[in-house]
C-alpha cells in the first residue's frame, strides 16, 4: 500500500474541504438543507424561509408539523460560518435581490419563482428532488415535475443527498445528477433511491 499516495489523498481532500468556504448557497424552506450545508463547511448559507409558528400548524393543515419552526429567525452558528436569514418576501425584486451573487439556488418551497431567478442569475438550481438544472441545460419549467409526499425518513435523506451534490459541485470531484436525470427517496425501493428521467414538455 502507498503511504504516500493515502497522505496525497488525505490532504486533497482537506483542500477541497477548505475550498468550500470559498462559496454561497440560498436555501429556500428547508432549514434542515441549511444546517447541513453549514456543517459541511460552505462558507456563506442564504436561508430564505416562511415565518410559520406551531400554531400555524394546528390551524393549517396544509402545514405540516415538521414545518412549525420560526423559519425566519436562524443566527449564525459559528465565528467561521456566514449563515444569512431572511423571511420570504412578496415581491419577486426583493427575492432576486436576496438571491444575487449566489452559487447555487436550492428551494424546497417557492420552487417556481426561484427556479426562474436563478435562470436570470445564471445560478445552478436544485428542487425538491434529487437533480441539478444547470444554465445551459434543461430548464425547471420544461419539465414535467414528479410529484412527491415527503414523511420524515424521505425528507431528511432528500436533504442529505442533496447536500452531498452541492459539494460534488463546488469540488467538482463527481458530477452531479444533471436534469432530466434525477433520483426520487423512495423507502420501498432498494439503497431507497429511485432513478427517474423528467420528462421534457412538448
């Protein structure tokens, strides 16, 4: 075994670790996506989120549980990281406004309009699913999306998976999953991944 090559190896992936802090992320309604991305040590996190209360919850049953968190009151975590909340505005200059300058655009809610901000931005964009549109590519709104039914296991391996693409972005150290390619958590299924190819609009 070649001691040298595992130290090379080890170190590589130090620098790609410490490349990270070199980036932004705008997370759209999934705190858990944030959190993850913090840990991993991306250096700026846009949180965008909807204000929704427990109670909100309860009268609302279009909310689900998982969702009553003050999702517009996120601090930063650490001296090193640069987390940035914001609640979600109504007007779709401020959006963009909130979202200029950043690497990729993730939104787990919202998806529409941040799809088309980040096609105007030039921003790789990441939906509810396990895919990348990138700007010279396959566009979120000529697709036909694949509706899913999130429980908490599908959610929390959704943002998981996802954090992991983002880092495969930024290091380039695998491509992503490109659209129309895409994966959908599905527990039923086998490694709980299921491959599906969106289907292009005619």
């Amino acid at each position: 075994m070649n001691i040298g090559k595992i130290f090379w190896h080890g170190m590589a992936e130090e620098e790609k670790i410490e490349y990270l802090s070199k980036f932004s992320v705008a997370v759209i309604g999934s705190r858990m996506l944030m959190e993850l991305l913090w840990r991993g040590g991306v250096g700026c996190v846009r949180y965008i989120g909807d204000f929704v209360t427990p109670n909100d919850a309860r009268l609302d049953c279009t909310v689900g549980p998982l969702e009553a968190n003050d999702y517009d009151v996120v601090h930063p975590m650490s001296p090193d990281s640069c987390v940035i909340s914001y609640p979600f505005p109504d007007d779709y200059r401020e959006l963009k406004r909130q979202l200029k300058g950043i690497d990729v655009v993730v939104a787990h809610k919202h998806i529409d309009i941040a799809a088309r901000i980040a096609e105007e931005l030039g921003s790789p964009f990441i939906p509810n699913i396990i895919t990348t549109f990138l700007p010279d590519g396959v566009k979120y709104w000529e697709v036909e999306m694949p509706r899913v039914k999130f429980d908490p296991i599908s959610y929390a391996l959704t943002c998981s998976i996802q954090a992991g693409e983002i880092l495969r972005i930024f290091t380039g150290y695998h491509m992503p999953t490109i659209a129309p390619e895409a994966y959908i958590v599905d527990t039923r299924s086998q490694y709980y991944l299921k491959k599906v190819t969106l289907r292009v609009r005619e």
